[in-house]
C-alpha cells in the first residue's frame, strides 16, 4: 500500500477519513453512558455507527439515535446512516475487521 504524503495527499482514503472525521464530530457529548468503543464502518454511501457496550439502558439508546442525527446533519442527503451494537464484556478491536474506532474505554 502506498501512503499519502503532504505532497501527494491524493493517495488518502479521502471519503474514508472524511466520514471518520464527521463521526467523531457528531459524537460530541454523546458517547454512551456504557460504550466499550464506538466506531464507523464505511462502505460506499453507507455508513454504520458500530457500538460496544457493556449494557444497553434507554439513554444510550437515545444517545446513539442522537449520534446518528448528528451525523445525517454533516453528511450528504445521499448517504445512509445507521447503526448496530452488540453487547459485550470488554472491547474488541481488530485493526483489520473494516470499521474505524473513533472511542475506546478500558473494560469496566
């Protein structure tokens, strides 16, 4: 793989990192109160919010609808935002599994 370069940033995932930046901008002050990590898999139009949490209460449920919002609002109108969780002990990343972790917390 060849690296951008200030030079030559054209070789930067340019969509990727835009979407990566406009996710942790919409995320602001809203991070779930139980979020292990919370990232962005990028595919295209498409864009889903990834979530781990240790639980899952009705606040952040509203917190990851919020972050979805926020996001739509920063985004083109022709992209689709949405998002999954998945309820777990402790994060996982993987920088090989697709998606771009913008959060991450030591296990509670």
């Amino acid at each position: 793989m060849t690296l951008p370069t200030p030079e030559d940033p054209a070789r930067a995932p340019i969509w990727d990192n835009y979407a990566t930046a406009q996710t942790s901008q919409a995320s602001l002050g809203l991070i779930p109160d139980h979020a292990y990590a919370v990232g962005v898999e990028v595919k295209g139009r498409h864009l889903r919010l990834r979530f781990q949490l240790s639980r899952l209460t009705e606040d952040d449920e509203e917190d990851m609808n919020d972050i979805v919002s926020e996001l739509e609002a920063l985004v083109a109108q022709e992209i689709y935002v949405d998002y999954s969780y998945e309820l777990t002990d402790h994060p996982r990343l993987d920088p090989h599994d697709g998606i771009r972790w913008i959060y991450a917390t030591k296990a509670k």
